[in-house]
C-alpha cells in the first residue's frame, strides 16, 4: 500500500472513531435528558395531584358543614343526605391526602396536626346533628354559636391552602425545570450536530484531496481549461442577460416618462389656447372687446391657465420622480421597497385627477368604491401600477361612447386587498388575456402607439410587492384589471 493510501485510510478511520465518539455522546446525552424530563412530570404530576385530593377534602368538609347547618336549621331530612354523603369521603379524602404527601416532608409534618383537627370537625359535626335529632335545637345552635367549628374549619383551610400553594410552587419549579432541560435538549443536539457536519465535511474533504491525488497532471489541466470555459461561458451568459435587462428596463422608463410628457404637451395646448384669448384682451391697445372675449379672457386668467400649470406641474413632478428613482436604481442596484401606510381613496383620486382632462372630453366619468382606507405598501410602485392602467382605460376607450372607469377596492381574506379597475372600453379577446402581460406583446387593433411594455412593468411591479394582477375582459365591452395585493407589505419585506 502506498503512503498516500495509508495515510488516507489511517485518516478516514481517525474520523470514523471522532464520528463515532459524537454520536455516542449525543445519544447518551439525550437518553439520559429524556428520563429527567420523565422524572420531572412524574413530579409535577404528583403535585397536581396533592393540590386537586387538598381541594376535594376541602369541598367534602364544606358539604358536610353545608349538610348540618342546613338540618340543624330546618330539620329537612334531605340535607342529611348531602351530611351523610360527605361525612362518607372525608375520611376516603384525608387518606389519598396522607398518601400522595408522604415523602414530602414539609406537608408531611402537618398531616398529624391536620388529622387531629378534622377529627375534632367531625365530632363537632356529629354532635350537633345528634342533639338535632333529639329535639335539643337550642343546644345544638348553641354550640355551633361557639366557635369552636369555625376556628376548626379556618385552621384545616390554612393547612390544605399551604399544601396548594408549595404544590403550585413545586409545579412551576418543575416546568421551569423541565423547560431548562428542553432547552438543554436543544443545545445537545444542535452541538452535535455541528460535530458531525465537521467530521463529515473533514471526511469529504479528505476523500477529495484523495481523488484529486489520483488524478494525473494533464487531465487536472484538461479540467481546469474545461472550468476555465465554463466559467468564461456563464460571464459571458450572465452580462448578455444583464444587458437584456438593462435594454428592457430602459423602454419600461420610456413608457413611463411618455404619460406625463403627453400631459404636458395636452395642457400646453390648452395654455396657448388660454393665452390667445389673453392677448386679444390685453393686447386690444384701446379696441373695444366683446363681452364674448372679455369672459373668454377672465375665463382664461382664473381657471384655464390654473389648471393646466398644475396639471403641467403635477406632471413635471411625476417625471421627477421617474428620474430621482432611475439614478438611485444607478446608484444601488436595486430600488428597495419603501412599505409606507398610503390612503387608498386619496391616491386613487390623485390619479384620476390626472386623466381627468381626457374622460371629461367624451362626457365620461370615473366612479370610487373604496372598502378598504388603508395599505401598507411601497408608494412609487403602486402609484405607477394605478397611473398605468388608468392611463390604458382612456388610452382603449371606444370612440362612440363615454368612458365610465370604476374603481373598487374590497378586502380579499385576512391580508390581501383586491383592486379591480373597470372600464368600458375596447376590451381584449379571450386568448390574449395573458399574452398582453408579456414584454414586448400587444393585442387587439394596432391603431395605438406603444411598445407593449407598460402591463408587463405592471406584472412585474405588482409579482414585486408580493401581489398578483390578471384580467377579466370580453371583446367589445370592457375590461376589469383585478390588482391583489397584501395588506402590509413589511411582513414581507421583513421575511
């Protein structure tokens, strides 16, 4: 055998012994924690049963007492049956009390004290019915007045209280107990387990080295040229990917930066609309104006000009964030997720706000059923889910008709939130209800212009905050996006 077999064997047979020695000790190890947790509810066992036979002989003392007080009262021979049953088991009681005690000396040096003191109840109570049934009513009250039964009974509770209260004492000492060996239990396990994912990872490395000795020096080249491509291969895999996505991405942000420059490009229309009718008034130089064009011009100044700078401002910004969100992605990466709580009816109605202009042309409406106030969610993202589906609905409304867009928001099971937006626009055909959420896909007539990229961002946004989006639609008569959604995106996020 040569000395590089030899070593290997002595080896691998040194890690069998190590093996061996560990899985040896773990099992010891946990045997003999088993039988102290065996032994340590045995014990707390014990205890709830000296605590529950103390409670009984307690409960049989008050019946009997109950028993006699109530015949020495009314001479009703039923409350002797209710006397006579517990006079039966108090002695049955004070016996499983004697024997469950035994061993424990703290309650076992009061057994012979509280033996004394029950015997003493007993004849009181036996005396008292006896003067009862002999017509000596009196008597009896009288001796019941005394005392002397119910020092008895207060003395017997305070010793049967002490045993309840160690019994509770000696119970949590022995879960506290029990858990610490649990817990130990865990530690056991868990070292050894480590251990022999050492001996086995040290064996697995020795095999290795040991194979990897076999090998002759060109096959080791072979198999390092061969890695060699490999890895160069998977590079090469990895940034073609990596530029694929970075293609992709750059038309999504094409697709989003056009939304808002079309609003701005509608209301810049609108504000030399506006200025026309400004400039007919300011620049009339002395001309009389109609009362048409002084309104037209009054019109101007106080709504239309307005309106469309806070639409182009609000538009404006909508891009700001586009970009402030594209250099940081630059900069880290990845954008992380923000989880803020976001009033739904309120972003929902901002985002209205900003196709506003469009359904008013055609007499349309947009209709808000929110059912649910709040989501923990990331803003951005679910502010450019919203804007884009609202943007499609004006975007494939039908010509002949008003666009009505409906909006509802319902509580779907305990941590999801579904959002459907409706409309009653073109619609999409049966086969195409997945094939629009694919990149680059479009569907129906191709009388729009667009790349096919903003239902895939859509998906993506959505499948990124832990949700889901599909369609409902039928040709000719509408679509229904339905948005799922968990309710706190931070359990999430925090997983």
């Amino acid at each position: 055998m040569s000395a590089t077999n030899a070593n290997f064997v002595r080896t691998t047979f040194l890690m069998l012994i190590v093996g061996t020695i560990v899985l040896t000790g773990i099992i010891l190890s946990s045997l003999w924690l088993v039988d102290r947790s065996r032994e340590t509810f045995a014990y707390i066992i014990h205890e709830r049963d000296i605590r529950r036979a103390s409670a009984d002989l307690l409960q049989t003392l008050v019946d009997a007492e109950t028993g006699q007080r109530g015949f020495m009262l009314t001479q009703d021979e039923s409350f002797l049956e209710v006397y006579e049953k517990a006079m039966t088991h108090v002695r049955e009681n004070l016996s499983t009390v004697a024997d469950l005690v035994r061993g424990r000396a703290i309650k076992e040096e009061k057994m012979p004290t509280l033996r004394r003191l029950i015997e003493s109840k007993l004849e009181e109570l036996t005396h008292t019915v006896a003067l009862t049934r002999q017509g000596r009513e009196e008597e009896a009250i009288e001796l019941t007045r005394s005392e002397l039964g119910r020092e008895l009974m207060d003395q017997i509770r305070e010793i049967l209280e002490f045993f309840r209260t160690q019994s509770d004492i000696n119970v949590d000492n022995g879960v506290t107990e029990q858990l610490e060996a649990n817990s130990r239990l865990q530690w056991f396990m868990i070292g050894g387990g480590i251990a022999i994912l050492a001996v086995m990872g040290g064996a697995i490395a020795i095999i290795t080295q040991h194979v990897r000795a076999l090998s002759n020096a060109r096959r080791e080249v072979e198999a390092l040229n061969a890695g060699l491509e490999d890895r160069v291969n998977e590079r090469t895999e990895d940034l073609m990917r990596a530029n694929q996505e970075i293609q992709r991405f750059a038309y999504i942000v094409t697709h989003d930066l056009r939304a808002p420059l079309v609003n701005v490009m509608g209301f810049t229309a609108e504000l030399d609309t506006s200025l026309k009718a400004l400039q007919a008034y300011v620049l009339a130089d002395g001309d009389k104006l109609s009362e048409d064009q002084i309104k037209e011009a009054r019109l101007a100044a106080s709504e239309d000009l307005p309106e469309a700078i806070g639409f182009i401002r609000s538009s404006t910004k909508k891009m700001d964030g586009l970009i402030n969100a594209i250099l940081k992605i630059s900069r880290d990466g990845r954008r992380p997720l923000k989880p803020e709580r976001i009033e739904l009816k309120g972003m929902l109605e901002a985002t209205s706000a900003s196709v506003h202009h469009q359904i008013s042309e055609s007499e349309g409406s947009v209709g808000l059923d929110v059912r649910v106030p709040m989501i923990n969610t990331d803003r951005f993202s679910l502010e450019q889910i919203l804007g884009n589906l609202f943007d499609n609905a004006v975007k494939y409304k039908q010509p002949e008709r008003p666009l009505n867009l409906t909006v509802r928001v319902l509580p779907e099971g305990r941590n999801m939130v579904r959002i459907e937006v409706e409309d009653n626009g073109r619609g999409i055909a049966d086969e195409d209800h997945e094939r629009i959420f694919e990149l680059f896909r479009r569907s129906g007539q191709q009388d729009k212009s667009g790349e096919g990229i903003g239902l895939a961002h859509v998906r993506s946004l959505a499948r990124n905050l832990g949700g889901e989006i599909t369609v409902r639609s039928k040709l000719g008569s509408g679509s229904t996006f339905v948005l799922r959604l968990p309710s706190d995106l931070s359990r999430i996020v925090r997983s």
